[in-house]
C-alpha cells in the first residue's frame, strides 16, 4: 500500500524527521534523508500492524496533492513510500465475481496506467468505501 510521507528538512545539527499525514501519531527521523525515508517505512508498518492487530481499520489515504495543500508542511519534502501491509490484513481468499465487460476493461486499463494489481484496487477500493460509512 502506498503512503504519502512529509520530510522536514535536517542539517547538521538535526535530524530529518517524517510524519505520516494519513496516520494519526505515526512519525519517524533519520540522520540522513535515506535513513528517513527508510525509518519510515518501518513506523508505517508497525503502525498499520497494531491498528490492524487490535480490530482497527487503515483510514483512507489521501492524494500527495491534497497533503501538499496544508501550510503546516510548508518548505518540507515530500515522499510516496510502498509499505507491504498486506500480510497483516490475513491471507489472501480467492473469491469468483462477476463484473460488467466494460468496468472491468477500465478498471484493467486504471491498473496498468498506475503500477496496481486488479485486486489490490478492489481492495482499496472497498477500504474506501466502508471507511466513508463510518
């Protein structure tokens, strides 16, 4: 799953520290901007593995451009980092469905333009749907 990090800027005498918008009290550092942005992928994945653990559900993630709208990252970088949080999620079921030719065929094509897997579209998909009802 994909995940917008912001970097505040480090120097010499601080280090770079990283927040993850999209998860409340999930933030990281590193010394260097590679340390970061590594340190991060791990916060995410213990993050998202005790929300998942303790029967929580993973919030809707929002785009980079939305993020980059709050003035409270002014002047930070930003980042999209791939976090495999999938294992945490159970293990996959292989399930038989029926879809119209058409959504399927622009669904396929939305896949393939974006670097996604069909299911891990639906997937998000329906994380977004039931999370809109709550």
């Amino acid at each position: 799953m994909k995940f917008v990090i912001a970097i505040e800027p480090g120097h010499q005498h601080q280090a770079f520290g990283v927040t993850v918008p999209d998860l409340p009290g999930c933030f990281s550092a590193g010394d260097t901007l590679d340390q970061a942005v590594e340190n991060a992928r791990e916060v995410v994945e213990l993050w998202c593995s005790t929300t998942i653990a303790d029967g929580g559900r993973l919030p809707v993630c929002t785009s980079l451009a939305e993020h980059q709208k709050n003035p409270d990252f002014t002047g930070w970088i930003w980042a999209v980092i791939d976090v495999p949080i999938e294992r945490y999620l159970g293990p996959a079921a292989k399930i038989n469905i029926t879809l119209p030719q058409h959504l399927l065929a622009q669904i396929d094509q939305y896949t393939k333009a974006h670097g996604e897997s069909r299911s891990g579209f639906l997937a998000q998909a329906a994380m977004a749907a039931m999370a809109q009802h709550n």
